[in-house]
C-alpha cells in the first residue's frame, strides 16, 4: 500500500528478496507509494532486484488495497498484505486478507506461508 511503499520499504525487501524465488503458488504485486518512489527504486535497480525474484512492480497508485481496480484477490483466496485497511471484502468480495509488515509480507512470499521474519534475517 501507499502507507507501506516508502522507498526505505523497498529497499528492504529488495535486500531480503534478493538472490530469493517467490514461491510458484504466490502472486505478489509491489505498488510503490508514489511516481517518485517508483523513479526512486528504478534509479537504485530495485525494479529489477524485485522482478528477478518474481515480484511484479506495479505502477503507483491504489491497488488491491483500495480494490478499486483488477487488483483483486480471489474470492477465498489469502493475501498478506502491508495495507493498513483490512475491511472485509475490500480487497475482492470472500478475500481473506492478513495485515503485516513489508518485510513479513516478502518473506511470507518467498517461503509460501506466514513465518517470523526475525527468524529469517541475516
């Protein structure tokens, strides 16, 4: 979300992400939280850091946070998600959407399922 794409939550998941595989059961759209963290982040080569490991770099603006748009989870579907909004439905009518943290929501992608990021950082 917009309130968690800051370029230093970038910068953050691109480190932890990187030389990492999304799990082949994950979708994972990164919105950044403006046109300048987007410039930003593609400046500093996070764009291609987050696309190498699977991650698909949207452009800024709302997203399946808002669900406003075709950013929408499946109905039944989970989604960790670093929205601070977890009204339901928001994200897609029956979504099952689980707050956290950038860096929770990245390694909550690589690995497949919810884990303690403080277990998996070097």
């Amino acid at each position: 979300s917009c309130t968690n794409a800051r370029i230093e939550d970038l910068r953050l998941v691109a480190d932890y992400v990187a030389g990492k595989q999304k799990s082949p059961h994950v979708t994972v759209w990164v919105v950044p939280g403006s046109q300048e963290v987007a410039r930003q982040a593609k400046q500093e080569g996070l764009d291609t850091i987050l696309a190498n490991a699977g991650f698909d770099l949207r452009e800024p603006g709302c997203s399946a946070c808002l669900g406003m748009n075709e950013d929408k989870v499946p109905k039944g579907a989970y989604c960790v998600s670093t929205s601070n909004r977890n009204f339901e439905g928001r994200q897609g009518p029956g979504a099952r959407t689980i707050l956290a943290s950038p860096l929770t929501a990245a390694a909550a992608a690589v690995h497949g399922k919810i884990v303690d990021i403080r277990k998996h950082l070097n």
